[in-house]
C-alpha cells in the first residue's frame, strides 16, 4: 500500500509550452521532494472522445501517510508547488488517497 497525491493540470493555453517546461523544469525540481518513491506523469484522453477534464495527471507515490506529510512539509514541496504558476494556465486540481493493489 502507498499513499499518492494526484495533480491534475487542466487544459493549458499553450501545450507545447506546458511540455517543454514541465519536462525541463519541473519534473526535475518536483523530483527532489524528500520522500517521494516514484513520480509518474502523463497526459490524458477521454475513451469516448469527449474532450477530457484534464490536459495531463501527475501521480507522486509516498511510501506512507509520515513520508507523505514530511514531503509536503518540505521547502522542495514548497519550490515545487510555486513553480506551477510557471507553466499551468489553468486551474490545478490536487488530491491524496491511499492506493492498494488488488489485481495482477
């Protein structure tokens, strides 16, 4: 069992902008948080063709709810969290649940 936070990047004005810096920035300095286990992103597409709610979801996995609130806490947490203002031109949505395997 982990703990994860989800953010969700809603549609950006420019997505190449939003790649490139997200890429070349970001993940690099979101990688630092202290804690974080694995840190996966990845865009999104609706299975039905609708346009989807969200342009890209990043996945950040915490080995439990203390490495979890140790990240948060963390001045690399903080820089990150700033940093999205960078690149994000619309609103983010952010949200930790507990992830348990349950199939193959």
């Amino acid at each position: 069992m982990s703990v994860r936070v989800a953010v969700c990047y809603g549609q950006p004005t420019d997505t190449e902008a939003f790649d490139e810096y997200y890429r070349r920035v970001h993940i690099p300095l979101a990688s630092r948080v202290p804690g974080l286990r694995e840190f996966t992103w990845g865009k999104v597409t609706s299975m039905d063709g609708t346009a989807p709610p969200y342009y890209a979801i990043a996945s950040l996995y915490f080995d439990d709810d203390a490495a979890l609130r140790a990240g948060l806490a963390s001045p690399e947490m903080a820089a990150a969290g700033k940093d999205v203002r960078n690149f994000a031109t619309k609103p983010v949505s952010m949200f930790i649940h507990t992830e348990e395997t349950v199939g193959p």
